[in-house]
C-alpha cells in the first residue's frame, strides 16, 4: 500500500507539472501558441513577448504554484500515509520534469526556471527565498535573466547542503534531486549559455554594456550562503549585504544601471 501511495503521489506530480500554463493561458486569452513565436518556449518570458504582461504574470505564478503545490503536500500529509523524503524528492523532480516534457503537450515543454523555484518553496521557504534573492541579485547587477537562472540553479542544491543542521534537516535524495534538476537546467539553457560567451545574450532593461566575470558572480553569491546560514530568519539581512557588496564591485568598475521595469 505504501508503494501505491508513493507511486500515486509521483504520478500525479508529474501529470501536474505537464500542465503547460504558458500555452493553456495564452490560449484561454486568445494569445497566439507561445511555442510559434520568440525563442518558442513555453514560459512566462516568451509569453511576455506577446505584450500581454498579465498573461505573463499569470503563467509565471501558476507554474511555480504546480512546482510548489505537490512538495508541499507530500510534506505536510504524506508523513501519515508513510510517505518520507524519498517520496518528496521523486515527487519534486517529478513536477520538474512534467514541465520539461509534459505528456499533455507532446513531451514539448519549457526550461523549468519557474517550476524548479516552486520546488524549492515546498521543500522549505527559505531555501526559495534565498534562491530568489541570488536570482534577483543577479538579475539588477548583470540583466541577464538566463545568468540569474543558470546562478539560481547551481547554488540552490550548495544553499541546501549548506542549511544542514543549521536551516533544515537535509535529506540526501532531496538533495540528488536537487542536483539533477540543477544539470537539466543547465542543458535546457545551452543555447543562452552559447550567446553569454559570445556576448550576443539579450538583457533586460538595459541601455549599456556590462562585462562582467565568473569570480565576481561566485563572491556576490558567497555572501548570501554566508549570511543565510548565519541567521536563519535574517533574509532581508541577505538582501541587504549582498546589495551593498555588489554595489560597491559596480561602483569601482564604473558603471551605472537602471532598474529592470517592464513598461
């Protein structure tokens, strides 16, 4: 029976994160396929493209509410059915996967960015908000939203470790899965990473040229780990100093931003 529940959970996880809202919503709109136009991806990015930005808003909160929504209640009734920590991390990768390849769309589906932040929100809220912050870190100081994701996903699973005994209790097949949804970000963002060494990366909101490099990215991060795991509830703490340290790296090279406001 345990096996059943467990099976059951997964299945329905997956079936969950099959469901592509950025072509459901685009379509209850009256909103061309997102998979015909831009970078044809399903997501809310693309879907943004259409200049439709509640559709986008739309589609970004429900596809991180399907990441979030099956983690969180494996975690909070699964205990009484006998489901553990194996049962939620299959059920969290399961929900990833849904959204790369789901069964409803012929196994065409998005990047997984939106999905995998509702993952680590069920695991537990910390864990996303400090993953949201490297996002948005990233997002002020560089404009690239595909740096911010490809950042986001390879500090996640470190964040998680880290928080060991100090956050949360670390359960090692969370955090396998965590790494493996890590690598399929990654691999879904080969193109983006191809035009970030190429310098050819479209930014967001920006008028000038930034250069940056991989040391400055690791320090700007090094200081979330550090504080995070310092003081558990001190986020706006993370916020604060990473944004003072980064500030000062624009400072010294000189160069000026404008806040990312899609107008």
């Amino acid at each position: 029976m345990l096996f059943l529940y467990s099976l059951a959970a997964i299945l329905l996880s997956y079936l969950i994160g099959s469901l592509s809202f950025a072509v459901v919503i685009s379509r209850v709109m009256g909103l061309n396929d997102p998979r015909t136009y831009g970078s044809k991806n399903p997501g809310a990015t693309n879907v943004l493209r259409s200049g439709n930005k509640l559709a986008a808003v739309l589609t970004l909160l429900l596809d991180v509410v399907k990441g979030w929504l099956p983690v969180y209640l494996v975690q909070l009734f699964g205990s009484a059915h006998g489901l553990g920590p194996v049962t939620v991390a299959a059920v969290a990768l399961a929900a990833f996967l849904g959204h790369l390849w789901p069964v409803f769309f012929k196994f065409k589906g998005g990047k997984g960015v939106a999905t995998a932040a509702g993952v680590l929100f069920g695991v537990d809220p910390f864990l996303g908000l400090a993953t949201m912050a490297t996002w948005i870190i990233i997002v002020y100081f560089f404009r690239y939203s595909s740096l911010a994701a490809l950042a986001s996903a390879v500090f996640a699973p470190i964040y998680y470790l880290m928080g060991h005994r100090v956050a949360w209790y670390a359960e090692n097949m969370i955090a396998l899965s965590l790494v493996i949804m890590c690598i399929l970000l990654v691999i879904r963002h080969k193109e983006n990473i191809i035009r970030l060494l190429a310098g050819e990366e479209s930014k967001i909101a920006s008028k000038k040229k930034l250069d940056f490099s991989v040391s400055e990215i690791i320090k700007a991060q090094g200081q979330i780990g550090q504080i995070f795991f310092n003081q558990r509830h001190g986020f706006l703490q993370i916020i604060a100093f990473c944004a003072c340290d980064a500030h000062r790296m624009a400072l010294n090279r000189r160069l000026y931003f404008q806040f990312a406001v899609f107008d």
